[in-house]
C-alpha cells in the first residue's frame, strides 16, 4: 500500500505539490481566523449582588443585609448556589446559576427578587448588581499608595478621577474600588435654635440634598 502511495506521488509530483501548498495555506488561514482565548472561559453564571453600608461593623452587615439578600437568592429559579460574604460596610452575595442559564435571564430573576426583599432591608441601603462580567474578567488590581495623602484623600482620588478613567477604556465593564474611606459630611443641627426659628428637621434635610 505504501509502496503505491509513492509510486503515485512520483507520478503525479504537480498535484502533490499543489495538494501541499493548498493543505499549508488552509492552515495558515486557520491559524489567523480561528478564535482563541489565552484563558478559556470555565467559570460558572452567576449574579453577584453588591450592598454597601457604610459604616457598620461585619456582624451587623450580616444580620441586617448579607443574611436576608442570600436567603431570598435561594428562592430564584435554576440558582444552583449561593455565596454570601460580609466585611466592613460591605455585603457580597454571589448567585450561581445552573450551567447553560442565559446570563440575561438569570440577571431578570435576580432584579426581581431583590425588589422583593427591599422593604426589609435598612433604610437606605439598596442592592445593586455587579456588571455581565464572567469569573474571569477580573484582569487587573491595582493599589495606591501615597506620603502625603491619606485614606480618605487617596478613596476620593480614586472614586472620582482614576476610576472614570479606566471605564472610559474599551472593554473595562466595571473599576470596583476597596478599601479607604468614602469622604462624607456630617451637618450636626441644634433642636433648640430649630425649635427657636421653627424649622423641622426635614426642611434642613432637603437644603442639604
């Protein structure tokens, strides 16, 4: 059989040629248009539910947010399981869903259940979702550090001028930002001279917002 094969090829040396010239360029062809990921995407669907709350200690974000969120993420339909983590003023809940789940689905479900447990949660603090982003599109991390600036400077920094910038890059779905401390302003009122000049509460509130 082999002896024939080469046999042929001798006698036939144009289209041997041709045959390899053609099988060369289908693969250099395959090879430029073939789509390849460097890391192929494993990761399950899943929702991930971010909460903030600002200011309270982890056990507190447990009882008040992380505990009610992930209890009623057990009730949506096709979610296989669910993840819950509280820190510092912060509440996680990851839903993972059943493989296959259209992730937009899966997103519609979630915003409905999470209007469902609104009214339980604290007043204030509202569950939002994280981007359409897989497991693995969490690509860089980055820290800032400073001898002149501190926590709170180096949050704001990062909060309004670094993390818009880094959106504005195509393909960059979300910049979360940890750590530091949210800048805030506190109004301290007097009762007595609001009581004096008849002014409730409510009207220094709207002023201020």
């Amino acid at each position: 059989m082999i002896n024939a094969v080469i046999a042929w090829s001798l006698r036939n040396r144009g289209l041997v040629i041709l045959a390899t010239a053609a099988v060369i360029g289908g693969g250099l062809w395959a090879m430029w248009t073939t789509p390849l990921d460097a890391i192929p995407d494993l990761s399950d669907v899943q929702v991930i539910i971010q909460t903030d709350f600002h200011d309270q200690a982890p056990q507190i974000v447990e009882d008040q947010v992380t505990y009610p969120v992930a209890s009623e993420m057990l009730k949506v339909p096709g979610a296989r399981v669910v993840r819950a983590y509280s820190f510092f003023g912060l509440s996680l809940v990851y839903v993972l869903f059943e493989d296959g789940t259209d992730i937009y689905w899966a997103r519609s479900r979630v915003l409905e259940y999470l209007n469902g447990i609104q009214r339980q949660l604290p007043a204030g603090v509202e569950p939002t979702m994280g981007p359409d982003a897989t497991g693995v599109g969490w690509v860089f991390e980055y820290v800032l550090e400073s001898d002149s600036l501190d926590l709170a400077e180096l949050r704001t920094l990062q909060d309004w001028y670094i993390r818009y910038q880094l959106t504005a890059v195509p393909g960059v779905s979300e910049v979360a930002s940890l750590g530091g401390f949210v800048k805030q302003y506190q109004v301290d009122v007097d009762p007595e001279r609001l009581r004096a000049f008849d002014i409730p509460v409510t009207r220094v509130a709207q002023a201020i917002g």
